[in-house]
C-alpha cells in the first residue's frame, strides 16, 4: 500500500485520542519469532491501537486470526499481565489445563508470573477477532513451553535465546 | 440477592483464568463519590473483570450505561493511562475538544497526566456497553474539571478533597 494512502487510513481512523475504526489501522502479520519459529504466522494479523490512543503503560491489540492462525507461540510471561476479550468467531484457547473453545464475548485472563503457557487458534472456518491487552514493561522474560525458545526483553527490545541460552542468530 | 445464588453465578461465570460469561459478574451501581456528588450514578453499572481474569496489573471492568447514565464526573489520572471501547450502544464522549459519539467498535484512550478531562454520557434510549481498562497505580491524583472535587489515592485507597484541600466528611 502507499505509504500517502496508509496515513491518510490512519489520519481516518485516528481523532487523538479517539479511535473511530481500529480496523483501518495498519495490519502487522507475521512475528519477530527467529527462522523456523516464525512459520505459520501469516494468518495473525494485529493492530496496534496502543500508540492511536496514547497509551504507553500497557498495550491494546485488535488481532485477528484468519482460519488456521494462532496467536502465538504457547508461552508464559514473568512480569506483565495479559488478557483477551473476544469480539467475534470462535477460538480455541490452549493452556495447561486443556482446550477451551471462546466465543464473543468470552475473556481470559493470564497474570504475570502464572506458569500456564498458553496460546489462541483459530480452527473455525471463519475469522475470528479480539482485544487483547497487556502490560508494557521495560524487562520481561517469556517462557515457551513446545519449543526451544526462550525471549528476553531489555529496555523495550525482545531478544531470543535457545533454552541453553545460545542467542538466536 | 442472597448470597449463594450469587456465589453459584460467579462460579458458573468464572473457570479461571477463563470468564465464559462477564454479563453474569455481580453488578456494581453507583459511586463512591460524597454526597451529594454520587446523586445520578445509579444507572451505571459496573461489572469487575479483573480479579475473575486474576489481573493485578490492570482493571478490566464490563461497563453498561442505561439511558442517561454517565461514566463518571468529567476527570483526569496524573499517573494512570485508561482506555475504552465500545462494544454496544451509542455514547457521547465529552472531552476538553467537545463532544464525540462513539458506537461499538471505536476506542478512546486517556493518557496519564494528559489535562484531558473526560466522561461518557448515554444520550440514547437504550443502553450502551462498554469495556474500561486501566492502570492500577497504588498512588493516584484525578483532577475534576465541572465541580468541587479532587481524588487522592494512597495504598490502593481514594480518598476525596474539596478544591481547597479541606477532606469530604
């Protein structure tokens, strides 16, 4: 997309501090997640309303998954709260205890420092959306429970590491 | 409502960190606001997420205005940024640059010690949804911009002042 044509999207959506259309912010796919972790991502697609709305204490996403897609890497996180809040089509939550199929309307809740590594997929035939929110801390420590994968965040900025402590490269 | 029904209610709507139905939390109405301040708030209902999502870092509360009803007294947070989004209805954001009408969809944020004294007023005839987030601070200052009223959070608890200094009784 043009770079004229997606400011004026955002000028559009954007009347500081109100948010008119989340869904024409610009649409991020894919992760940060190191070669081969990043595969299978394509079909998350988030929005990020944090900066729109001039919040810096914690984050407001609109993600959506398409069918297929998930949310993340199934991880946990040391220090920052998360939650998600559903606004429409079913997603299947999967944490320690199981699977939980949400739908609009339904929430969770994954506090800080709670070793329930979970994730959202999407395994419906249709998009499914949610808000999902989150503490922005300075330093954080994500634990991945499938994969040999460790992330670290310093001063804003994630980096990852095999469980050995080897740096991705 | 006796107490065990709304224990069963709570649990049927809570499997945590899961809230399947957040409609069936308890329902607060009214402020704490002092008299005569808390007068018109009863057609506000809060319902608390947060410690059903086990958040400590953040509140989530599920908001419903009935007709008439508003937020809250025109304010703004020194420390705590805050944000809504409109899941149903139709709301009037009364903010220092006018007033908005927000419908489901759109989000306003409110940035910590940005002078923006804001409220949302229900102006329709039915009721409007809402979700509300926001920081939770132990130390806190809401400045009020139409009456005589300053909030002052110590350990987590508010306590009230006229302008002047001199404490509500």
């Amino acid at each position: 997309m043009p770079c004229r044509r997606l400011n004026n999207l955002v000028a559009d959506a954007i009347s500081m501090p109100i948010l008119k259309n989340p869904a024409d912010l610009p649409a991020r796919r894919g992760t940060i997640y190191p070669t081969p972790l990043d595969e299978g991502f394509n079909g998350r697609i988030k929005r990020a309303m944090t900066g729109a709305l001039g919040l810096t204490q914690f984050g407001v996403n609109l993600t959506t998954l398409e069918p297929g897609a998930k949310s993340s890497l199934r991880h946990w996180h040391a220090h920052e709260d998360e939650c998600i809040y559903v606004l429409s089509g079913v997603l299947t939550l999967v944490q320690e205890d199981g699977e939980h199929v949400l739908t609009a309307g339904m929430a969770a809740g994954f506090p800080a420092g709670d070793a329930n590594a979970h994730h959202l997929i999407n395994r419906s035939a249709d998009p499914a959306t949610y808000l999902e929110i989150g503490t922005r801390s300075e330093t954080e420590s994500a634990t991945y429970a499938d994969v040999d994968l460790r992330a670290e965040k310093q001063g804003g900025v994630y980096r990852f590491f095999h469980k050995d402590g080897t740096p991705y490269a």
